[in-house]
C-alpha cells in the first residue's frame, strides 16, 4: 500500500467546494449563543438605568430646588454640601413600570460608582477565567472548554435571574463573565483550525455580526420588558440551538489532536467527521500520513506547553515575545474603546433604547466591513482605520448643542468612531490568530484576550470619566487609537499567508519579511 503524506490545512481547504447554505446553517446553529452576548455583558446597561431625569416633586423644598437645577442628577442628589432628596417625603419617580436595580439596591447620587462595578465585576470575571483556562484550552482541546463553559453560562444566567440584592449579583456577574469568555476565546481557537482559508474571514464576520444582532435584540427586549429579570431568562434562550451541534456532532479539532495530543488516527477520524459536517465523503483512509503545517525539525516539538513552559519560550523567542506584547496593547485599548462606548451611550444620548439600536446596527455595519477587510485587505492597514477613529473622536468634542435629526454631532461622531474600533476588535480575533503558532495558538489568543480584559475592566468607569470630562476622555481616546495604529505597523503580514505550526516558525517568518522589505527597497 503507497502511503502519501497530506496537510491538515490542506484538506481542509478542499472542503470549500462543498460549503452551501446547509453548512450555513449549521454554522448558525452552533454559534447561537453569541447572540446572548450582549445580554451578558451589557445588561446591566438596561437593568441599573439611572433615572435621573424621570422625577416629580411632593414637598416645596423639591420644588425649589428643581426650579435651581431642573429635574436632573444635580436636581435629585443636590450640589455640594446638600442631601439627596428623600424617597416619597420630596419626591415620587415617574418611569412608569420599568424597573431598575439602582433604585431597588439605592446606586444613585454618591453610590452611583457601585454600580459601575457591576459592569466590572464580569469582566475581572473575564480576565481572571483567560488566565486560568488559558492551558486548559491546549491541554484539555477547545471543544471541550466551549462545551464546560456553554453549562457554565447557562446556570450562572439563571442565577443572575433571582438576585436579591447588589452584593449576590456582583458574585454572579464575576461568574458569567469568566464563563462566557472563556467559551467565545476557546470557539475563536476552533473556527481558525477547522474553518477552510477561504472562508475564514466570512466566518469570524458571520460569528461576529450575531454580537450585534444581539445588542439589537437586547435594546427590544429591555424596551418591551420592563423586568431586567425577564432579560436575563430569555438571554438563556439562546443557548439551546447550539447544545445539539456542539455536544453530539462537532469534532475536536484535528490539527489539535495531531500537534498537540499527537494522536493521528483521531486527527484522521475527527477530520473524517468534520466532513461529513462539510457535507464531504470520507476523505481520510489509512494510506494518508496527516501532518501539520511545514513542521520545524529543530523545534522541541509540538506538545502542549504549561503557562510557564509558554513564558520559557517567549523568554527564548524575542521576536515572539514583542509580537505579543504589541498585541496586548492593540487589544487592551481596542476592549476599552469599546467598552468606554456601550456603558457610556445612555450619557451621550438623550434616548437609551435609541442609543444602543443605533450603535447595534454600527455593530453590525463594521462587521460587514470586517468581513470585506479580511477577505481582501492587508491586516496592517488596519492603521488606518484607526486614524479614522481617532479623527472622529476629535470631531466629537464639538459642544453637544450642535445636533443633527436624530442625535448630536458629539453623539453621531462617537458612533463612528466605536465603529471603527469594533472593526478593529473583531479583526484582531482572526489577527491573533494568523500571527501565532500552533503550539501557543490557545494562549496567546486567551492571553491577548485577558489583556483586553483589562481595558474592559476600565470600560464601565468610563461613563464616570464622561461627567468628569467629556473632552480630556475623547482626547484621551484618540490618543490610545493613535498609539495603536502605529504598532499594527510593526507586527507581521499575515494576509493570504499559511498560519505556523512552531515558535521557530515566528522566527523564519520576521527573518523572511524582513528580506521582502529589503528587496522592495533596492
């Protein structure tokens, strides 16, 4: 029997002829929960609004005071030197049947930073789950991470459900958080490694565009569920589709179980899986030797690596070490842009349903655009999409006075903006990816992903940077979006390019660009 000697990449790749709308389909059905994204993250949005505004007096000691400052926070909780305006003896609310955790759990005037946390509570979640997990994911396969997660997000929404009080669902914000991020970290591994070339960039576009979808569906349900309980039962709803494809019908991933575990008959039979997923025959048998992509006969091997082995190699390989951390501050600014934005709408908008359906809709706008960029655009000219958003974050300082049909220019300017970041954030997904090896893949991606963990963590307290400044916060923006910028210049091409199996792989290719860039210059 002739043996012959086939890529794992490129077999893979033979699988785009095959993909139609039924292969869509079941891509949807795997990734339904992105849609609960949202809801995980941002309700707090809709659950703590802050009505500030929607008040009206009972004694004449509030009539006075709304005639000096109007009915506004300064109104409620007085300037300086005075007390807050007591419930019921001054004052009644007026927001109808909506109901608020800030009202129920008293995270109004001076404890209002309480409820900030809320928002930075999942996402301290988030990071403290990257870096736990960040070995589980190459040492345990990124389904199995996804599938644990995938429970894990589920109960802890049901939780979020029955909170008595600000302290229990400060606990389980930390909880959803780790969980969900984990989960969406460990299926960004799995889509590079099963996901035919040709089609991953349509795939991270489509995987993204459900975040948006869902922030659309999140500002519905808020404004027809006037319960944020309610919001967080549906959110589990979400999750369902996706129990049947990832539990009884996706493969490990068969460059995983080849590299790491170096397992090749289970490389050969999940692969056999996967195309009968792709809607392929088998197109493995026996005569087949799998390999990965162009292995390195000087590297230590292709085994799974512990965190600390990981750092052992960053310390050996420079190169790699400064790619990563060039990617931590790309990804740390691009969460806190992000982020500074979706907790911030409600303060630079008048209307909050309004405010997060028109930055879901940009959402959705910057992951076409996202889609189109991967598809057919060098990654480093991603430097110019962040210009794009540092000179609308400029234009945002006009004074909020200045207003178009349905917002304000300030407003109008910041939407683009955070569009252009979420462009950015998504590309950085599949980026990540593309630049690292196969060996470190899982990591680095949950790494860079707990480094953005960190602007995220930042992200909520933007709202009160907003009331200290809203011109030094746009300056300050701008100036991150800059900074960023310039670095994706000094990280590799990776467009059009085979991913790399091995750390000296990171080598070979910085030695190799660089030879490019010099014949392009003589």
């Amino acid at each position: 029997m002739v043996q012959t000697t086939v890529k794992i990449s490129d077999v893979i790749d033979n699988f785009s002829p095959n993909i139609g709308i039924v292969c869509f389909l079941k891509f949807l059905a795997c990734f339904s929960f992105k849609l609960a994204g949202p809801i995980a993250s941002l309700l707090t949005n809709f659950a703590g609004f802050l009505p500030y505004g929607e008040w009206k007096c009972v004694s004449e000691a509030c009539s006075k005071r709304a005639e000096l400052h109007g009915y506004t926070k300064l109104g409620l909780c007085g300037a300086e030197g005075e007390e807050m305006l007591e419930e019921g003896t001054d004052f009644q609310w007026d927001y109808g049947t909506r109901r608020t955790y800030a009202v129920d759990w008293d995270l109004l005037c001076s404890s209002e930073y309480l409820g900030t946390f809320l928002g930075s509570a999942y996402f301290l979640g988030a990071l403290i789950g990257m870096v736990i997990s960040s070995p589980l994911v190459d040492k345990y396969g990124r389904l199995a991470m996804v599938k644990i997660c995938h429970v894990g997000s589920v109960v802890t929404l049901i939780l979020a459900s029955f909170s008595p009080n600000y302290w229990y669902f400060l606990v389980v914000r930390f909880l959803i958080g780790a969980f969900y991020f984990v989960e969406m970290s460990a299926i960004y591994v799995y889509l590079i490694e099963v996901v035919p070339k040709a089609y991953r960039s349509t795939a991270l576009s489509i995987n993204m565009s459900l975040w948006g979808f869902g922030q659309l569906i999140l500002a519905l349900l808020a404004y027809l569920l006037h319960d944020w309980r309610y919001i967080a039962v549906v959110g589990i709803a979400f999750y369902i589709p996706a129990v049947y494809y990832l539990y009884f019908k996706l493969p490990p991933s068969p460059l995983y179980s080849l590299t790491i575990l170096r397992d090749a008959a289970g490389a050969s039979s999940n692969l056999n899986s996967l195309a009968q997923i792709y809607g392929s025959n088998k197109v493995i048998g026996e005569e087949v030797i799998l390999t990965a992509d162009r292995p390195d006969s000087n590297d230590e091997g292709l085994q799974g690596m512990s965190l600390l082995e990981t750092f052992h190699d960053f310390l050996k390989y420079p190169i790699m070490s400064r790619q990563v951390m060039g990617q931590f501050y790309i990804w740390i600014t691009a969460a806190w842009l992000y982020y500074g934005f979706q907790f911030s709408w409600a303060k630079l908008g008048s209307n909050l349903y309004l405010s997060y359906a028109f930055a879901g809709a940009g959402e959705l706008l910057s992951y076409i655009f996202m889609g189109l960029f991967l598809k057919f655009c060098r990654r480093r000219r991603l430097f110019w999409v962040n210009i794009t958003a540092a000179i609308t974050f400029l234009i945002a300082i006009t004074p909020q006075s200045v207003a178009t049909k349905f917002m304000t220019l300030s407003q109008l300017s910041c939407l683009v903006g955070s569009t252009a970041n979420s462009m950015i954030f998504g590309c950085l997904f599949l980026w990540t990816q593309e630049l690292s090896p196969t060996t470190h893949r899982g990591k680095i991606l949950a790494l860079c992903s707990a480094a953005a963990r960190i602007g995220s963590l930042l992200g909520p307290q933007s709202s009160l940077l907003f009331d200290w400044s809203r011109v030094g916060t746009l300056v300050l923006f701008c100036s991150m979006a800059l900074i960023s910028g310039f670095i994706m210049l000094l990280l590799p091409e990776t467009f059009n390019r085979s991913t790399i199996a091995t750390s000296c792989q990171v080598v070979s290719r910085n030695m190799q660009q660089k030879s490019r860039r010099q014949i392009n210059v003589t």
